[in-house]
C-alpha cells in the first residue's frame, strides 16, 4: 500500500496548515472531529486499496461519514477564518 493516504486534511486545507495545528492544540471538539475522521479516511482508503474487504453498504456508510466529518470541520475552521 502507497504510504500517501488521499484525503487527508492537511492536503484538503493546505493553505490552513497553521490554523489546524492552532485547533489541534487549542480545540477539544476540533481535535476528536479531526481524529475521527483521519480514521475513517484511512479505513475507506484500505477498503479502496483493497487491503481490507468491506460490502459496498460499508463502504458507502463510511464515506457518508466521512463527508460529515469534513462538513463539521469545514465549518470550525471556517469560523476559525472569520474570527482571526
């Protein structure tokens, strides 16, 4: 397997790459978010590389969450943007 994961977000935010280290270490909610969904990104990213088997009912449910956890994210840093 590639040791590069697609999706991770310091690749999606990567012009925020100070402003997610800032809520890494400031934010309690920002930081379970980001590690739930590094998780999930990386467990849908095994099933695609076809190193771990899952039905396509799962695999469909993990990408549904990880699209919520990136709605969720997406909103804390864009608050995080206006405030600063």
């Amino acid at each position: 397997m590639s040791q590069h994961t697609p999706n991770e977000l310091t690749a999606i935010f990567r012009r925020d790459h100070d402003l997610l280290t800032r809520l890494k270490r400031e934010d309690a909610h920002y930081t379970r978010l980001a590690d739930e969904y590094h998780e999930v990104n990386r467990e849908v990213h095994r099933i695609e590389a076809e190193t771990e088997a899952a039905s396509d009912e799962r695999t469909e449910a993990l990408k549904r969450q990880r699209l919520a956890l990136l709605d969720e994210i997406t909103a804390i840093l864009t608050a995080a943007r206006a405030s600063a």
